[in-house]
C-alpha cells in the first residue's frame, strides 16, 4: 500500500498544533468504563462512478464507511453513527464539512473514493472536529482493488491514534488454529484473517493436529507446532510458498515456538526424557543454545520488545509461576507470586505489561502485570479463557475461550482495562490466536 | 531386522521434510472396546495367556487381551506410577518379555485442566514415566517411542472429575 501525501499538508500541520482541538474531542482512555466518543461516519462519495474488481466506487464509498464505523466502535473508545442513516455528502463537502449538520456528534470522519486510470483505488480520509470546527488530519491511500479493506483500516487507524493518543492495530492479521469435529478428534487447521475476520484464509489441511502459531515479525512466515508425521514438532511456514520446514532437527518433542522482537532467533521448549527445557535457535535452523537448565517444566517463553528480557512459566517451585531471565538465561528471577497458577506469559509490545492465563478455583482467566510482577488485574471472567497475544499496539488482547464439556473454543478480545470483552468472528471455531504487527 | 529398520529410519526422515504429509492414525487411542484384531482368525493361535481365539501372537489384538491394561492413569498434575499403575506396566512388561521384537509407543495424555503447552510437558512427562518403568522391568528403550497429546486427545469427553481421571492418561500402544 501507498500513502499518499495529501495536498495542504503544511496546513495540516498547523492544525494538528491547535489546542483548541485536542481538548474537546480527545477520548479519555485512562478509565475503563469512559463514555465512548460520539463520532460520524457517512458514505465516502466518489467523484465519478466506476466499476472496479473491488465493486463499484459507489458502493466501496458505503462499504469503507461501514468499515471504519465498525473498527472504531469495536474498540470500546467510539460510538459511531452511520453511514446508515447519515446524510449524503458531496465530494465538495469532504474538504470542507457542512459543520452544522454534524453537531450531533463531536468528530466526524469523511472520505471519498476514487478509480484511477492504472487500475489503482485512491481513498481519501479526513477527520474534523466537528465542535472546534476543524480538521485533525487527513491521509491518502493509493491501493490495489484487492486491498481496499486495507485503506478502511488505515483511515480507521488514522482516526483511532488521533483521538486517543495510542498506537494503530485496525491494520493488523491474527493468526490463529481453526477447530472443528468432536471433542475427542479435533481437526485443526492453521487459518488467517485481518483483526475483524475478513479475508479468512486456511495455510494447512487438518490432516495433522497443528497447535501455538506465531508471527514472524516482518509478516512473511509463520512459526507453529504440527503433528505432522506424528513426530510434534515445531515448523516455519513461509506464507508466499505455503511451504512448511521442520525448524529443529533430530529433536525430541519440541513446541512452544515464539520469534524473537528482530526475527533471528525462535525461542522454543523441548522435553527429554520428561524435563523440559527453554532453548533459542536461529530462525534459519541450527544449533538450540539451552537457555534454562532446572528440572522440571520450563516453558512458555516470550521475549521483551527489546529483545534483552524474557519471561517464562516454569514448575520448578511445585507449580506453574511466571519468571523473567535476561536473552541469555541468567538472572532468573520468579514475578507471580498470588495464589493458583500462572501460564503463558506474552510481554506487551510496548513492554509495560505481561498478559497470562491464570488458573485457580476451577476456572482459566487472563491477567495482567508488570514485568517486576506488580499491579496484577485479571481481565476476563469465565470457565475457561487461554493464550493471550497482545494487539500491535500493547491495548487489546486477543485469546480463546473454551466451553465446559463441550470444549468448543472461540476468539475473543478484550481491552487491558478489562472493559469491551467481545467475540472475534470466525467461520468455524478458534483456538490459539496471534495478533500481528500492524500491516507496512 | 537391521536392513527394515534402516529402511524406516529413512523413511521417516523423507517424511519429517514433508511438512504436512498424510500420516495414518494408528497410534491415537483405541476406540473404547477396540480388542478384536481385524485380521484375527489369520495367525495360528498360540498360548499367550488369555485370548487364544486365533488372535495372532505379538499382535496388537494379542496385546490388548493379554495385559492388564494398555493404559494407566494419574493424579491432576502429577506423574507417578502408583501400585496400580506397577501392575499393569508389569503385565506390559512380561508381554513384551516374551515379544522381544516388538516395538511400542507410549503417548501420554493431560487433562484440559491444564493450558496447552504446559499439558503437551506434562504429557511428555507421564510417556516418559512409563516408559522409564518399563524399562526398569527389563524392556529395552530402544524398543519404546514416546510422543506426548498433551490436552489434544481426551478420551472421555466430559468437564467433571470422572473425565478428567479417565484422561491423564499414558497409553501402550503396539507398532505393527
């Protein structure tokens, strides 16, 4: 995708200087239970009807429109109203909004949408202070038809990072095992989607259990655990070639596979003779360099941002806890200390916070605290939740939650105040989500 | 001998590069009540204890009618072998005695109580526990493979206590 660079951009950059803006649209983000911003998304116009591989722009302009109400009132900050409902407006009025007739909401998002004569789409996005009656920013995307969800996401993420101060994640893919059949043979299969289930795609067959995917940094492969052969282990699928490779040779069970921030190394567990242990080993393949040496079960391990940390659940104390080790194994020192047990541990990508899976009186629930182990909250509520992986941005986790006896499990997320817990949609049922990087 | 097992071990390398190859699924768990060998009625039928109605000797049919058990259980996280637990590996294990050919996986399987990666160590675990048992009774390791399902295969379907005993479980299962 193309960003492109709007004309008026000094301007722009005057008005992003206004104070007046900032203080009467911002979304306060602090508190959990904040009143959503009531913010307008009518139908992007197009400048001249044309038919595209996508659909026509007219009815991409509805389409995009409904796109980014939907992200931004996925993320619990917004109430969007529209495009449903909302009055037209004129590719005139884009740059320069009919301001009355939006005071019913405190920011309004319009765009339009335009074929152009390479086969390429443009759409434009613009965010205005519907109060302060000015514009907030504004950015452009050149796109290939088939990407054109993208530039709703991009436009919704432009908005999002503009009113509430947090990074992107709208433009981002979740990685995740597709589940179906009875509970004692389940068919899992390694499945992809964009962070609101379109797009979905299979990447392997379910003819053999796969389990635990996870992103390459830079998108382009995908590490797991597969059944294949009934040998499990752990394997790296390049996602253009669809091809899979075995990661570590003549091993044992090997499982538990997560990239390093940089895309180098993957850090894994590998049991023998019953010990399991923590390792690293170049993404390329080679020799696993053991990281931890207790008895016992270390496993789990997820790096810090900088790569200079690593947090882990181990056993070695009688039951699962979390503990953090600098990259190379040293300094290994226990952070959860409440009462049950602590697992799957996933350092935020903004590196404040470690999201877990705890278990105590019967039930799963996923938690937060931070590295040093302070300020623990749990987040979710329910028999069984599993796995979290960290939005792109650090504010939004994503996890699965499994049903008592039947064990069907589904994707869901939830914001880390805890509030604006939600299903994520997938065709069959879900386990074992990875939230991506936000998309280049 | 040598030469077949060379013929595997290449065998199986060619399939480890395979990525997802189509693999049978003969060692996921019986089916409850799963005793009767569908080529039973073949072999001629010798005295391996119990079962003598034609099943063949160091078959897998012969093995499940001759041992105690093809499967034993544990306590919620743990991986001992109890008293109860010798004596079904012990009759495994004086089955194999006598079926010195005879190669065997053991997989070993968690409760859903614990969370996936945890369950596939703990799986490994009990494998290995029986496994180690095993050998401690004469077998040879390089007879036993193990491979651990973690949570994956429960064998009672059930959220409740009684599911949960029936699914920490390591099973013997015969190579044939």
């Amino acid at each position: 995708m193309r960003k492109v660079t709007m004309a008026l951009g000094a301007v722009l950059a005057s008005l992003l200087a206004a104070p007046a803006a900032f203080a009467q649209v911002e979304v306060d983000i602090e508190g959990g239970i904040s009143e959503p911003l009531p913010i307008a998304v009518p139908v992007m116009p197009t400048p001249q009807v044309a038919s595209t591989p996508a659909g026509a722009t007219d009815a991409l302009g509805r389409q995009l429109a409904e796109i980014v109400a939907t992200d931004l009132r996925n993320s619990g900050l917004f109430k969007p109203a529209g495009p449903a409902g909302l009055p037209a407006v004129a590719m005139a009025q884009v740059q320069a909004p009919d301001y009355a007739a939006w005071s019913g909401a405190q920011a309004l998002v319009q765009g339009y949408v335009r074929a152009e004569a390479n086969g390429t789409l443009t759409i434009g996005c613009y965010l205005y202070d519907t109060f302060g009656r000015t514009e907030l920013t504004r950015q452009g995307f050149n796109v290939a038809p088939a990407e054109w969800r993208r530039a709703a996401h991009k436009c919704a993420d432009a908005v999002y990072t503009r009113l509430s101060g947090e990074g992107a994640y709208f433009d981002s893919r979740i990685v995740y095992v597709s589940e179906t059949g009875p509970k004692g043979n389940r068919i899992k299969r390694l499945a992809i989607m964009d962070q609101d289930g379109a797009n979905h795609r299979f990447l392997t067959n379910g003819q053999s259990i796969v389990l635990t995917p996870r992103f390459a940094p830079n998108q382009q492969s995908i590490v797991y655990m597969s059944y294949a052969n009934e040998r499990p282990a752990i394997y790296i699928l390049d996602e253009g070639s669809g091809r899979s490779r075995l990661l570590v040779q003549n091993a044992s069970l090997t499982f538990a596979p997560r990239f390093s921030p940089d895309g180098r190394y993957v850090l894994f567990s590998m049991a023998q003779a019953g010990n399991t242990d923590i390792y690293r080993v170049p993404a390329g393949g080679g020799s696993p360099q053991r990281l931890t040496n207790a008895p016992g079960i270390d496993t789990g391990g997820s790096y810090s941002p900088d790569g200079s940390k690593i947090v882990f659940e181990s056993d070695r104390s009688g039951s699962q806890q979390l503990y953090v080790m600098n990259a190379d194994g040293s300094n290994q020192t226990r952070i959860s200390f409440g009462g049950g047990r602590y697992a799957t541990p996933v350092w935020s990508p903004r590196g404040d916070l470690i999201a877990f899976t705890r278990q105590g009186g019967g039930t799963f629930r996923i938690g937060i605290m931070s590295p040093s182990g302070g300020g623990e909250k749990l987040l979710s509520d329910a028999w069984g939740d599993e796995g979290p992986s960290w939005s792109p941005n650090g504010r939004v986790l994503t996890f699965f939650r499994s049903a008592q006896g039947s064990g069907r499990a589904q994707i869901w997320s939830v914001d880390l105040t805890g509030s604006n817990i939600r299903r994520i949609p997938t065709a069959l049922d879900g386990s074992d989500p990875s939230w991506g990087p936000i998309r280049p | 001998m040598t030469k077949i097992s060379a013929t595997l071990f290449v065998a199986a390398g060619l399939l480890a590069t395979a990525g997802c190859a189509k693999k049978r699924p003969a060692v996921l768990p019986p089916a409850p009540g799963q005793t009767v060998d569908p080529n039973a009625g073949i072999g001629t039928g010798t005295g391996t204890g119990t079962g003598t109605n034609g099943v063949v000797p160091g078959s897998r049919a012969d093995f499940q009618q001759s041992v105690a058990s093809d499967t034993i259980n544990f306590g919620l996280d743990q991986y001992d072998i109890d008293a109860t637990a010798r004596q079904i590996l012990d009759s495994q294990a004086q089955w194999l005695t006598r079926y010195p050919n005879v190669r065997v996986t053991i997989e070993g399987h968690a409760d859903e109580r614990g969370t996936r990666e945890y369950n596939l160590a703990l799986g490994d675990r009990r494998a290995n526990a029986a496994s180690s048992y095993l050998a401690t009774r004469g077998i040879s390791p390089s007879r036993i493979t193990t491979i651990s399902y973690g949570k994956e295969r429960p064998l009672a379907l059930g959220s409740d206590e009684a599911a949960w005993a029936q699914n920490r479980r390591a099973v013997t299962v015969v190579l044939q």
